[in-house]
C-alpha cells in the first residue's frame, strides 16, 4: 500500500514537472512573441516618419530649385533691361557730347568772324593795329595767339637743376641756355629774413621772377613755386615747369614739347 501511495506521489510530481516546463516554454513563446510584434510595429512608425521626412526634404529641394531657377531669370531680365538702358544711355551721350562740340564750333566761328570783321572794325582789329603800331612785330602777335591753346602729348626734353638768384647772390648757375642759345633762361628770387652771405639762399615760399629770352624775343613770368610758363612756336610749344628742389637754393626746370588743342 505504502509503495503505491509513494508511486502515485512520484508520478504526480513528474505531470508537474512536465507541465511546468510545458508553461514554461509556453511563456517563452509568447514573450518572444510579443517582442517581435513590437519590435515590427517600432520598425513601422520609424519607415513612415522617414518616409515624411523624405517627402518633405523632397519637396523643399523641389520649391527651392524652383524658386532659385524664378530668380536667376528675374536677374537675367534685370540685367538685360540694366545692359539696355546704358547702352541707351551712352548713345544719348555721344549725341550730346557731338552737339556740345558743333556749338563750340558754331560759337567760335560766330565769336573770330565778329573779332576779324574788318568792316566792323573789331576789337582785335584795333588792338592787333595799335600793338603793331608800338612797334610789336607779328610774329610775335602770332606767337602769343599760339600760346592761348592747350598744351597736349607732351613729350619731355630736357631738365635740370638751377640755382635761383638773389640780392645777396649772383652766379652763373642761375643762367641757363638750352638747345644752342635758342632759349636762355634766368631766375631770381627773394633772400629768406635771416640770410646773411653765408646764407644767400632764395625763400621758396616767396615769388620768383623767371626771364625767358627766346626766338628774338622775352617774357617774365613771376609767381610762387611751382611756376609753368608757356613759350610758343609755329605748330607747337615749349612748356616748362618750374618746381621746388631738395637742393637748397636751386629749382628744378624741366622743359616739355607739346601739342596745341
């Protein structure tokens, strides 16, 4: 009896046990189960926001370009009608320009024909005929009138450094002959306050008096540093510059050939 008892004990114990590992793994299932179905659904939710993300990302490239592509031709147009407007422009100009110097023209032929209307008896008239009646020759008349134009293209001959002279100084270097004594020049100046023989120096902030003897003829031409004087010739004139030098006491001359306009 006792080992039928203990029997039934044992094999009751072991349907335990087998259902215990039958819940078990059971358990186990669903718990594998369960994951995965989450797992998938978190799987899900993530493809449809980067599927959103991605539309959206899309869309915004899309009105970008589009917008760019909107604004690249609203500047092109911009710059087309800008380039038209200044060639305009420009052609407006060079008609302007072209009428300004036909009436320049018109102007100083209306102003030298009432100047040389010699039934008028013009102002030039009677002041060329009272100048060649004080004994000023033509060509000297003529030189001046060559003189009233604009120096241009010139071209530099010569330069040099010349001592300016003064009341307590008086030297060769202040004598200078250019292009085999066609043109000699001299210059004098003002003593500074305190200068003494030691000190003859001319004062460069006072005015100086250049002498031009040329072409049979001369001129004097004062003023303050730098000086430029214009010496006329037939087709062409001499211009020259009269400027400070580092060198105390001297001026620097430099001597152009140019053009009139």
């Amino acid at each position: 009896m006792a080992a039928t008892e203990k029997q039934g004990i044992t094999g009751l114990q072991l349907v335990v046990r087998q259902n215990s590992t039958i819940l078990e793994q059971v358990a186990d299932v669903d718990f594998f189960e369960t994951r995965e179905k989450y797992r998938r659904r978190e799987v899900h939710i993530y493809m449809r926001w980067l599927s959103r993300i991605f539309f959206l990302g899309l869309a915004l490239w899309l009105g970008w370009q589009w917008g760019s592509l909107e604004q690249r031709q609203l500047q092109a147009d911009a710059d087309l009608a800008l380039y038209e407007r200044e060639q305009q422009i420009e052609e407006l100009s060079g008609k302007v320009q072209g009428f300004e110097h036909d009436l320049r023209q018109l102007q100083a032929t209306r102003e030298a024909n009432a100047l040389t209307d010699q039934a008028s008896d013009s102002k030039l008239t009677r002041l060329v005929r009272g100048q060649i009646a004080r004994g000023t020759r033509i060509e000297q008349i003529y030189q001046l009138l060559q003189g009233l134009g604009k120096p241009v293209n010139c071209r530099s001959l010569s330069n040099h450094s010349v001592a300016v002279a003064t009341e307590l100084y008086r030297g060769v270097e202040s004598n200078i002959s250019l292009f085999d004594g066609g043109l000699r020049l001299h210059i004098e100046g003002k003593p500074q306050a305190q200068g003494s023989k030691n000190e003859p120096w001319f004062d460069p902030k006072r005015e100086i008096a250049a002498r031009f003897i040329y072409l049979g003829s001369q001129k004097v031409e004062k003023g303050i540093l730098p000086l430029r004087t214009i010496l006329p010739a037939e087709d062409w004139v001499l211009v020259v510059d009269i400027q400070p030098s580092d060198l105390r006491g001297y001026v620097v001359v430099e001597v152009q050939n140019c053009a009139i306009r």
